[in-house]
C-alpha cells in the first residue's frame, strides 16, 4: 500500500531534518514513545530516529511526547541536522531522503 504521507499534506511542505533520541525508563511509556516517533520517521535504529518535520509536525511531536514521558525520569532530544552537510552513511546504509510518501505494507 502506498500513502501519500502519514500526516496528511505535509509532504508537500518544506520539512526539516531531526535526529530524534529517548531514554524511557518505564516500558509502558517506552513503547508509547516508540509508537509516536515512529510514525514520523524514515530511518534509524533501536531509540534513535531520522524524521522530517514540518514546523507544526514538530509542534504535534512535541507535544505529543511531553504527555507520555516522565519529567523527572525520562529524557527526549530532537536534534535539527543540516542536509547541507555530508552524509557519511556506513554498510548498506543510504543518505537521508524526505521522500514525497511512504511505503506502508
């Protein structure tokens, strides 16, 4: 199946490129923020995500985040990379790309 974007027109927009990283202590919010940060992201491994975000993408994320996670126990870091930048990519690995959809299937 193919969809045009998990967060509607967004795509169409100008995204920005993040690193989005958490330290969850309790498994129950763990996977709630794995959930959550995984229906942005096109990349990435284990508790670190490469995601594309529009400015109110980045908004929803943030919020959305701050109502699962444990101020006092657990951590969330959303890093603004620069495309400019050279990508190194290791392995089989490809350079990050905020493709036009997603392949869901």
């Amino acid at each position: 199946m193919i969809a045009a974007s998990n967060h509607g027109t967004a795509a169409m927009s100008k995204r920005d490129f993040f690193l989005a990283a958490y330290d969850v202590s309790d498994r129950g919010r763990l996977r709630a923020a794995l959930d959550l940060v995984r229906g942005y992201a096109t990349g990435g491994q284990k508790s670190v995500h490469e995601i594309f975000l529009t400015p109110a993408e980045r908004g929803a994320l943030l919020c959305d985040m701050s109502l699962i996670l444990e101020h006092g126990e657990d951590r969330f870091l959303l890093l603004k990379l620069d495309l400019r930048a050279r990508c190194h990519a290791l392995g089989v690995a490809t350079a990050p790309e905020d493709g036009s959809y997603f392949y869901v299937g």
